[in-house]
C-alpha cells in the first residue's frame, strides 16, 4: 500500500491531534463563574471556543478543581511533569494555585505554562482561580486553558512532543514539491501511524484501561518506529536554520506612564542577566539608549553587569537612535539628533557604535532615512511594521532601501516580535521566509514584549529540549548582526532595491490624533532650531557662553516625546499630562536661551542714532537662510494714533495699529529684505507733526449671519497696499497686490482665491476652505486608524453663524468667520497681508465631537496625476488617484519604486505643505501644525481633528489654534519656491524692542546685516551649533531641497572658516562644496582667531 502526499499529510493530522489527546486536557468547558452572593455557575463559551466576557474593565472571576486522572485514553500519566497553559486577552490577569498567589499578566504578558508537578500522582488534586479584567476598548477573553502532560525522561518519546515533529513534517510536505526520494520512508510513515491509529482511536465499547506491559511497549516501540522514519527526512529539514535572538520591546510609554517603563526596564533586564546566568546560551538585544541612561544613573550596578555581558558577545547593542520614534513627522534635525544622541551615549558607554536601527514598531519610514542612518554609522534597517500592512503585503525581507539621494542600506523584515518560543510556528515561518527570500536561515525573536519581560525561563527550557529533537532544524541563539552576515553571504545577489519611502499602510490616524502633541511638536523643533542658531551667534559675535547642556536637556526632552506611542496620540491620559510638562520646559528653555541670545547680540551692535529723541530700536531677527519681507508686530504702549515706524534711514513706514481687540496693542507693518541669518533695524516712535492726521480706517461695519449691509468704497483714490473690499449681494471681496479673494456669506466659504499676478482663479466656486465631516468609528485601532470606509458617512457640515471685519488694511485685512457644528466651535479668521502671495486661515476650534473626522477642503481648478508632499528633508509625489493594483500582479522587478496605483496612500503624511502643479501653474496648501493630507486629481485636503476614544478617551477634547495658508504660483513647487515658503510660514520674523539708545552709543552704524549665507537659494540650513565634543569648533548643516546640485558658498561675518565635511556624528569625512540632490551635508567651521 502507497500513500499520496495529501493523504499522508490527512492521516499525519489525524494522528497528531490523537496523540495530543493522550497528554492535554482542554479545561475551557469546566470553569465555573465566581460571583460574590451566588452560587459558582458554567461558564458560557463562543464559537472560537473562547470564554468571553465585557469590555471596560470589568471583573471576572473563574474556579476550578483540577484532579489528575490515573490515564488520559489509557496512556498511563502517573510520574509525568503537569504544566497549567493559560492564554488570555485581558488588562491583568491574576493566577491562583491553591490559594496562592503564583503569577500575573496582561494584555503583553498573556500566555503562560505553570509547572504545578514535576511528578504526578493519580489523584492530585489542584484549585485553580482566576481573576480577569476586561480592556478598557475591548471585550475581555480566556483564549484557551489546558492541562499539558509531559515526559521528563528524554530516553522516552513524549507523545505530545512527537505529535509536534509530525505537524511540522505535514507543513513540510505541503510546502514542497512531492520529492520521487522520500517515497519509500512516507508508505512505512503511513503504515506505522496507521499503528498507531489501532492505540489510541476511541473504541466503542471500549475493553481496555491503562495500557501496561506489552501494549505500552508496542505503543512505545511504533513512536519509536515513526521517529526513525522522520529522521530519513533530516536531510531536507536540516537545510533549514533558524537563529534566535531574545528580545523585549519596551514602549516607553502607551497604556502605561513612563515612570511604570522606567521599572519594567529594570526588571526586565534583571531578568535577561539572570537568565543568561542559567543559560549560557542566550543572547539578547536593546535599543533604547534612553532606558541604558536611566539604569545607569538609578541602577549602576545592573548597568555594570550589562556592560560586562556586551564584553562578552551576549548582549547586543541595537541602539542607533535615542527612542523608537515617530519617523514620519518630525523634521530632519530631530532625526538626525535621534541619532546623535543615541550614537554617542553608546560609544561612550558600551565602546562601539550600533550598526543597527532597531525600529520594530514605528508607523511607517520616511524616505530619508537610508541617507541619515548611513551618515551615523548604521549599516542596518530593521523592522516587522510593514507586516501590519492592511491592504498589500509587503513584497520583500532582505533588501536594498534606496533613500531619495540614492543612498542605500540594507534592510531586513523580521518576524513579528512579542513571540514565544513555538516550533511548529517558527518552521511555518521559516517556510515562508524561505519563498520569500530564497534563504534557509531564518531569525526568531522570542520574549514578552510591549510591556517588556523578554525572554522567559520557559521559552529558554522548550528550547533547549527541541534542540533534541530528531528532525527539528537545530536552534542557535545568534546577534543579529551576525545573522545579518551570514545571510548576505548566501544571499541572491544582487538585493531587491526598494526605491521609496515604506508606508505603513495602517495607522494613518496617527498624523492628526492628540493635535496638541503635534504643535508641541512643531513648535519644540522650531524654537530649538532657533535657540541654537543665535546662541552660536551670540557666542561667535558678542563671546557668550554656549549653554550646551541647557540645549542638549532640552532637545532629549523633545526626543523622548517623539516616540511612537507618544507623538502619535496613542497613549493614555496620564502619559499626556507628563508630556506636556516635559514640552513646556523645553520648549520655555529654547525660548530663553533664545531672547538671552539676542540681548547679547544687539548688546554688540552699534546703531545709527534715530531720526528723533526716544525712539525705541526694533531689532527684527531672520532666522531663515534667505533675505525675506514679512508682516511683523511690534508691542506699543497703547493703541491710539500717534506711533510711527521708521526705518533705519528714518524713513516712515506705512503701519496698522492693532489694539482695539487685543489685550496688547501692536502697531503692523511691513519688515523689508530681512538678510539671511540676520537682522534688521527700526525704530519706534512718536509721529512727525505732518503726519499725525494720517490714520488707518476701520470700516465701521459688521456682518452677523447672512443680514450683510450695503457697504463699497472706491479704491482708485488710495495708495493701500491691502485695498478696501467691495461688497455684492452675498459675497464680499478683498485684495492686496497678488491675490482677490471673494468669500461667500452664505456659508462663509471661499467663492474664490484669484491670482492677480497670473489672472488665474484657482478654486472651484463657493467650495474653498470647505469644512468636511465624516463618522469615524468602528476601529479597533480607535487611536490609530481613520475607517478606510469614511467617505462613506458624512455629517453635516458646521453651519456659519457670523462674518465680521476684525481689520482692514493698509497693512493686513482680517474677516472672521464663526461656525458652528454641534457643541463644537470654530473661528476662522481669513488673512491677507501687504505683499504676501499667501492666503493666511488662522483658526481656532473648541472641539467637542467623538469618532468624527474633519477635514478641510480645497477643489481647485487645475488637475494632476501626482501631489508633491515635503517629508523631512525632501519631497515626495505621491498618486491623486489611488488605484488597486492588476490583478494578478506583475512579478516585481529588481528595483521597485512602490506598490503600482498606491491604492493604500489615500491618507499620507507631509511636514510643511502639499501641493497639486500642473507645469505652468500649481497651488500649495501650508500648514503650522497639521500634518495629514489626502490629494485627487483636482483637490487637496488637510486633516484638521480626530475624535478617538481609546486609549485616551480625552483626545483632543476642548481648544486648538491652528494655521493654514493658501499659496497659488506659477510654474511648480519649485520654481515657486514652496519649500521656503513653508519655512516661513512656520518660522516667522523675530521681533525684540529695546528701550531707547544711549547717546554713548558707537556711531558705527551695524543696523542691518548678515551674520550667515550660504550661497544657494537650493539649501535650506537645518542647524548651526556647537560641537559636541569641541567648545571651538562649531557644526553648519543644511541639505538640497529642490532635487538638483548645488554649491556651498559660505560667507559670513563671524570669522569662520570651513575645516572639513562631517557626518551627522560629527566625524570627519570628504569635503566637497558641491552638494548632490537632496544631500544632508555637515561642515566643521573654526574661527580664524581659535
């Protein structure tokens, strides 16, 4: 007799499941409810044969009495090893054996094996109690509960452990071609289980008891037979290897605060060197440098003994960055400072570098980050997100990442983390890492995860006893950079080469949950920029002393707020309250380092003496690489007429007083060529006698609702740059010299946006600035994901309640408009300004709406196949039209730029703007703190709020203050230099007033200059520092932004010099003025006089 592959592998099944029965009680149908003042009931169990119960955290509680039968299908139990297997879905879980406490877990920490014998009697009795609390978001679940009996004498085959190898023989013979050379041994397999089968198939009725004697010793003898047998096919298993590397992540923050992780890292650690104590084998890796630094300040003795387990090969550092962090929405300096800091605290500590960037579960890769790991010293990418993907599946595991620059780095898709040590699913997935990547050697990354734990005793002990096994493939415990050398030496050469950012296509909420930590955000990054900068100048121009450690305290500070549990939203309530004390103090120390910072400057500065006794010097600070023209601010003591602005010449300058609505009154005017990196000077004071008359208007008008007076005035008389509007019946109209907008007052939308300059209307009429509301619920996810299906449930839309002129010209035009939508509130105020080609939308919300999602709207009347999108330190296009894929796909080509039509990227990230350019023309829509887009061919759309639930059922609840601008341009984002344009949206002109000028004063006049530039309108300055490690050598670095060479020409009035390029390290490297496209470059400059 013969048997087919399909049939073996049918019968292989069968026996398997029959011989688990021999050793495995299920103990799901036998508890009972505990509820105090009621009798103890049965539990009720649902189709997945899990014991269910209701989300919120409620309680339930579960009993039984476990008595150890003398034979389970008379294989006799007496003198096995009991173990207690539970798996749960639960916030915690607490395990009672005989009414002692034994063990706890939760949502992380959720499967156990408890050893409640070494040795078994028939009749041992064992209570078992459980005490479970359901998910705050979700219904709570007992998975599954069994007793395990085993063999603890390995001359004997256990027959749960046999039933295993035989599973794993069946996936093996599914997963390959029917080899001729196997035939004989799987007939003999077939026949032996058939054996088998006459033992422990139910026979009705049945005669026998416990088998003894010589039916034990057939049934031993013929498992004896099929693991004779299965060793015929070690040949073939024994090509696969499967390394091991013990791992815990550790969240720093999530459904717990930080203070919580800072012990669970403790104890986890404490755990992995006990372990490595009793099992010489295991390796474990890290990554956070932030965990390493805590437990060396609060722990050193721990510390001490994992520096001596790095020494010894068995700890391995994967620490290139400082956190896990948020990798989608933080500009390129914060990342670069991820990996600086995180690189220089390990070579410090730990004596090397990590090659490695351990990123196991960020949301999703921007396309930069090849050429930033590899200019610090890392050589790999790893993760396992993509994994999550919910629409394609990711095609590759080892490949070749290709940055924007064409750096590359190689990349590696792990297995998923958080796993146990389970042989029959780690050859599944060898199997698969087989077909994916043509390599037999896979990596396995065993122990408790999210919540750390990492590696346990029982993980450590399955292994050791598989590395017995006959045909398991031997287990090895192996540093992932070693794994990664091993496998790139029998890799298929060359590589996949991925040519494009890796999109996490799933938690695309998290662009716009937790608005606020997202302006903390923008605005830490910002100011610390900032800070840095005129804190260089200061030092180089006026000798300050650099406050080094005051700026590194506060940049770690933003550093562990960008982590990806943190930044994104998907935290609980507590972790926000400690976030938002740790934005405020570092964002309050750049802003003090900051204006020290000018004070010492302008202390070094002479200035002309003013046109008129007492006038105040208004120092207006650039701290963009480009000369710029902005609409400033200046605070005055009241708001009446009789303030001037002058210019250093003594010039008068056209001004609006603002005041009669602020709490400060400010007097607005127009800031002109502002040099790059530096400042310019006005003054501050009383009007001339001949120009006293001279004053703004104000219509005297309001517009409440839809009752809209009657009100024009010609403009052909008036030298206003900003013009009196006209009103027609339900719309009203206002200009400045580049842009006519029209809103309608019936809705208090954009009728129309048109460009003076190009005689262009660029919006769709009466739908600009169009507020769209959508249901968004029903994710599990809540925190992290928009329904894919949104656009399927609008709401309607905020009703407008008011327009009303706040200001109006010469100097800035201002109409408000009031919305309503439920309890939500939202005042818009539509901005236009002397010179600006920008349509300013600052916007102010109280939000009060749960699982709803708005967006803001802009159908334009030009198309195109692709939006640009600034990611850090770069551009990307991405489809307006996200398309599903042919299908069947076509076989990927060895460099691929992305998964065909972008079906998934209906929702993406962007830092600064989008924009939508036909060659000839485009419009830009700017943003100060939002960062979530989606695009069609014919409109943009910003993601303004969210309204999840869980895990901070807080989110966002209550005020925003947000920005967005409107920028029509010629030709496309680049020719209409929209990346600068975002810059100064989000980084305005400074402003400082001084109180009067001594007449001691230095008559030299310094009232407007330069301190930097570098010479290319192509480079954007990313930061201008002290070194690190030299207090007189200081670090300028910018990158390309428009994809296309440039050339570094560095003046400056500083005294510094160029010595050598850098790396983001800080090491030197070629130096070169010629910049590639998209290049991240980095000089180490001296002073003359060092």
């Amino acid at each position: 007799m013969s048997f087919s592959t399909p049939t073996l592998q049918l019968k292989i099944s069968e026996v398997a499941q029959r011989l688990r029965l021999l050793t495995q009680i299920n103990l799901q149908p036998h508890w009972q409810v505990i509820n105090p003042g009621e009798s103890d009931h049965p539990v009720e169990i649902n189709e997945k044969e899990h014991i269910p119960w209701a989300a919120g955290k409620q309680v339930l509680k579960l009993r039984q009495k476990i008595i150890v039968p003398r034979e389970l299908q008379g294989y006799p139990l007496i003198g096995l090893t009991l173990r207690l297997v539970l798996s749960w879905w639960a916030q915690d879980a607490q395990i009672y054996i005989n009414n002692q406490f034994v063990q706890a877990g939760d949502l992380f920490d959720s499967y156990t094996r408890i050893l409640l014998s070494s040795s078994v009697q028939p009749g041992d009795e064992f209570e078992i109690e459980l005490s479970l609390i359901s998910p705050g978001h979700d219904r709570g679940a007992l998975v599954n509960s069994c007793c395990w009996y085993e063999l603890s004498d390995s001359s004997k085959i256990d027959p749960s452990f046999l039933a295993d190898e035989l599973e794993i023989l069946g996936i093996f013979l599914a997963s390959e071609n029917h080899q001729p050379d196997l035939e004989t041994d799987l007939t003999s397999l077939g026949k032996i289980l058939d054996i088998i089968s006459g033992y422990i198939l139910p026979k009705v009725p049945r005669t026998r008891g416990v088998w003894g004697g010589q039916n034990l010793t057939e049934f031993e003898n013929s498992l004896t037979q099929v693991r004779q047998i299965l060793k015929s096919v070690i040949p073939k298993l024994d090509s696969y290897k499967i390394s091991l590397l013990g791992h815990a992540h550790l969240d720093l923050a999530w459904l717990w605060p930080i203070t919580e992780t800072w012990i669970v890292a403790q104890k986890t650690f404490e755990s992995v060197l006990q372990l490595q104590t009793d099992f010489p084998e295991l390796i474990f890796c890290h990554s956070s440098p932030i965990l390493y630094e805590w437990i060396e300040k609060h722990r050193p003795d721990l510390f001490s003994q994992i520096q001596d387990n790095i020494q010894k090969g068995i700890w391995e550092i994967a620490a290139g960055l400082w956190v896990e962090p948020e990798l989608n929405i933080i500009n390129g300096e914060s990342i670069v400072r991820q990996v600086l800091y995180g690189q220089r605290y390990v070579l410090e500590k730990m004596g090397q570098l990590s090659t490695v960037a351990w990123l196991p579960d960020t949301f999703g890769f921007c396309w930069q980050l090849p050429q930033i790991f590899q200019q610090g010293g890392i050589d790999y990418f790893i993760t396992q997100k993509l994994r999550w993907n919910d629409t394609t599946k990711f095609p590759y595991g080892l490949f070749e990442w290709q940055g924007l620059d064409g750096t590359k780095i190689i990349s590696f898709m792990t297995a998923l983390i958080g796993e146990r040590v389970d042989p029959v699913k780690m050859f599944k997935y060898a199997l698969e890492w087989k077909t994916q990547t043509g390599l037999n050697q896979s990596l396995w990354l065993p122990g408790v995860g999210d919540h750390g734990g990492g590696p346990t005793r029982d993980m450590l002990e399955i292994t050791r006893r598989w590395n017995q096994s006959a045909i398991f493939p031997e287990f090895k415990f192996q540093k992932v950079t070693d794994y990664l050398t091993e496998v790139l030496n029998n890799a298929p050469a060359p590589l996949p080469i991925w040519q494009d950012e890796l999109y996490l296509e799933f938690h695309r909420g998290c662009y716009t949950t937790h608005a606020d930590q997202k302006r903390f955000n923008r605005r830490g990054e910002t100011l610390l920029y900032e800070a840095e900068l005129f804190a260089t100048i200061a030092t180089l121009y006026s000798g300050s002393i650099y406050p080094q450690q005051e700026i590194e305290t506060a940049w770690k500070q933003i550093l562990l707020n960008q982590f990806h549990d943190i930044l994104p939203g998907t935290a609980i309530t507590e972790v926000y309250q400690q976030a938002n004390q740790d934005w405020e103090t570092a964002i309050k120390t750049a802003e003090e380092i900051l204006h020290q910072s000018f004070d010492a400057i302008v202390a070094s500065i002479s200035v002309n003496f003013p046109s008129q006794l007492n006038a105040q010097p208004i120092f207006i600070f650039n701290s963009l690489n480009w000369s710029r023209s902005e609409v400033v601010a200046v605070p005055i003591p009241n708001s009446d007429s009789c303030w001037q602005i002058y210019d250093y010449q003594g010039i008068p300058q056209t001004a609006q007083t603002r005041g009669e609505r602020s709490e400060k009154p400010q007097l607005l005017f127009l800031a002109k060529n502002v040099p790059s990196l530096g400042y310019q000077v006005y003054w501050l004071g009383r009007k001339q006698a001949e120009t006293l008359e001279i004053s703004q208007k104000n219509p005297d008008i309001s517009y409440m609702g839809r009752h809209i007076a009657d009100y024009t005035e010609s403009i052909a008389e008036k030298n206003e740059v900003v013009k009196y509007y006209q009103l027609e019946p339900q719309k009203i109209s206002f200009e400045n010299d580049i842009l006519r907008v029209i809103v309608d007052t019936e809705t208090g939308n954009l009728e129309q946006v048109f460009d003076l300059i190009n005689q262009r209307n660029i919006l769709q009429p009466g739908l600009g600035n169009q507020l769209q509301v959508f249901a968004d619920s029903g994710q599990y996810w809540d925190g992290w994901n928009i329904n894919p299906n949104y656009q399927q449930y609008p709401l309607n839309s905020p009703q407008l309640e008011s327009i009303e002129w706040i200001e109006s010209g010469p100097i800035v035009w201002r109409l408000r408009i009031i919305k309503r939508l439920n309890q939500s509130e939202f005042c818009q105020n539509y901005i236009l300004e002397q010179g600006s080609p920008l349509l300013k939308i600052e916007t102010t919300v109280n939000w009060q709406e749960r699982h709803t999602l708005i967006k803001v709207a802009f159908p334009l009347t030009i198309k195109a196949d692709f939006a640009s999108y600034e990611i850090p330190c770069g551009v990307i296009q991405r489809p307006t039209n996200p398309q599903t894929p042919p299908s069947p796909p076509p076989p990927l080509p060895p460099v691929y730029g992305g998964f065909p039509g972008g079906k998934a990227k209906w929702e993406v990230p962007a830092i600064h703007w989008a924009d939508i350019s036909t060659p000839d023309y485009g419009i830009s829509i700017l943003n100060d703190s939002k960062y979530g887009y989606d695009a069609q061919s014919d409109q943009l759309r910003l993601t303004l709020l969210r309204g999840s639930t869980w895990p901070d059922p807080e989110a966002d609840l209550g005020w925003h203050q947000f920005s967005y601008a409107v920028y029509p341009h010629a030709g496309d984002w680049k020719q209409a230099k929209t990346v600068q344009k975002g810059y100064e949206f989000n980084r305005p002109l400074q402003v400082k007033i001084y109180p009067p000028i001594s007449a001691t004063a230095n008559l030299e006049s310094s009232s407007c200059q330069s301190f930097l530039e570098l010479g290319s309108e192509h480079l954007i300055l990313m930061a201008f520092k002290q070194s690190e490690t030299k207090s007189k050598q200081w670090i300028l670095r910018c990158y390309e932004c428009q994809g296309e060479e440039t050339r570094l020409e560095l003046q400056n009035n500083l005294g510094l010099t160029i010595d050598y390029s850098v790396n983001i390290l800080e090491q030197p490297q070629e130096t070169t003025a010629f910049i590639s496209a998209w290049k991240i470059v980095s000089f180490a400059l001296t002073s003359r006089e060092s």
